[in-house]
C-alpha cells in the first residue's frame, strides 16, 4: 500500500483523512435523503432551495444540494413510490432481523429513529432510541447539526449508560432503525461493537413502526402544544416531554401502564426465564408483585 500512496502522490495519513470526509458526505447525505423524502410528505410543493435553507445541510453548499436533489428526482413532489431510499452511495445495510420476529423481554430491541422539528423556519434534530417491549425512551438527543456525533452517538450512549447502571446484560440486543447514514458511521458502529450488539435496518418506514410512532407522539401531542420560541425553550420541552412520556403516559399494550411501570412490574417479577409468555400473562401470575 505504501507503494501505492507514493504512485498517487498522497501520504497515507491524507488518503486516510480524504477518505473520512468521504464517509461523513456521504453518510449526511443518505440521512438527508430520508428528510428530503419526509419534507415531501408534509411540503409536497416546497422548491429545494427553501428545503436547503431548513436543512443548513453541513456537508455541501446551496447549488451542491440543489444537484444533488435534482440528481435524485426530487425536484418537484415525488410518485407514489417516494418512499423508497436507495443505496446508490454503496453504503453498508444490515438485514431486517425483526420479520417474524416476537419481542418477549427488554433489552430484546432497541428502536431508533430522527426527526425534525421546525422553529422559526429552521429544522432542528430530535434522536430517540426506544426498547421494543416496554416502549420506554432509554436515550434520545436534540441537535442542530445532523452530523452522528450530534444525533446518534449521544442518544445511544444515553441509553447505553441508562440500563448498564443497573447492571443490565446488552449482550445480543438487536439495534434497529432506518437506513440512515448516522446507523452505519464508523463510530457508531464501534460503540454498538463494544457491547455486541446486533445491528439491523429497515428499508421502508413502517417496518420501523414503533419508532415512527413515537416521533408522532412526541412531535404532536407533546411539543406543538408548548410554547418554544428558541433552541433552549425547545430542548426544555424534549426533556420534560420524555419524562411525562415514560412516567405518566398509558399503553394499551402494556395494559394502561406506562413505560416506567411497566419495566418495573416487569424487573419485580425477576425478568421471567419463560419469556415466551406474554405481558398479559406474566401480570396475571406476578398480580401484586408491587
């Protein structure tokens, strides 16, 4: 390879760091891609120059945005099948492990997914990672740039330190989201690595259900009825949103509970080895364990 570097006229520590810019456009560019898609859904008429100036896309300027949407035909509102994102950028996808697959337990599944919040004509960047099974927000994370160590990375090490605290085991837990470039990065890749976790992707969005849910959920019956006139009032009303969320809000899946009290009925019932039962069934057996 040294030879190679020297026939090329680069070092090997350029080729390197030309290379992680490479990574970085191209994985804010998958992930803009969802957003453009999603803008289109709730602006099927917004020209992409109004979208660029929403977006402040940090890895390319206005005209290199506006190819970029013209190179991807989304100039003007999308046919019936917009939702599909594309692979053309050779980046990494992960098989869909949940088809077919029942969630008994916590820590089973984690689910993630991005999305924005407009304010003052500006987008801004919400993470959320959620546990399949009880539904409780274990990290999330509110950005202004939509690089991964601003979205991504930090929810993920929120909700990594939320349940290794209380000596959980994550050993096998499957990681699943969009296809979004801040799911592949090298970065987050090694953190999911560190705790052998088992990452996979989705490639439309309702094969993301859970996650998309809670978007909606926190979007529309939490923060548009807050009055948030900037950044900080808008990161005060994620955080009181995500306690109300996992401590006060009913599911009728976890039989009117909310996420907190259900985990911890779940915990004080010693986290069955019969894990095939159901919710219903283990809170018929455990009936006031607490």
């Amino acid at each position: 390879m040294n030879q190679l570097y020297k026939v090329i006229g680069i070092s090997k520590q350029a080729f390197h760091q030309r290379m992680d810019r490479l990574r970085i456009v191209l994985s804010e560019q998958k992930q803009l891609l969802i957003f453009i898609y999603q803008i289109r859904e709730d602006h099927p008429t917004m020209g992409v120059r109004d979208m660029y100036y929403k977006l402040k896309p940090e890895s390319m300027g206005r005209d290199a945005f506006e190819y970029f949407c013209r190179s991807e035909y989304l100039m003007s509102k999308k046919p019936k099948n917009w939702h599909r994102t594309t692979d053309s950028t050779g980046v990494v996808r992960f098989d869909n492990l949940l088809f077919n697959l029942t969630i008994t337990r916590i820590n089973q599944v984690w689910q993630s997914d991005i999305t924005y919040f407009e304010l003052n004509s500006r987008f801004y960047y919400i993470t959320f990672i959620m546990d399949a099974f009880s539904r409780r927000i274990l990290g999330y994370n509110l950005s202004k740039r939509l690089l991964t160590e601003h979205t991504t990375l930090p929810a993920l090490e929120m909700a990594i330190n939320q349940r290794i605290k209380k000596s959980e085991n994550l050993d096998n837990l499957i990681f699943h989201s969009d296809g979004g470039g801040q799911y592949y990065d090298k970065e987050f890749l090694r953190l999911t690595a560190k705790y052998n976790f088992i990452n996979s992707m989705c490639e439309y969005a309702w094969e993301n259900g859970k996650a998309e849910r809670l978007n909606g959920v926190i979007k529309n019956n939490y923060l548009k009825h807050r009055k948030i006139n900037s950044f900080e009032d808008l990161q005060k009303e994620v955080d009181r949103s995500v306690f109300l969320y996992n401590n006060d809000k009913l599911h009728i899946e976890l039989q009117r509970k909310s996420p907190i009290e259900f985990e911890n009925d779940y915990i004080c019932k010693g986290q069955q080895t019969d894990g095939d039962k159901s919710a219903t069934e283990l809170e018929t057996q455990y009936e006031g364990c607490l």
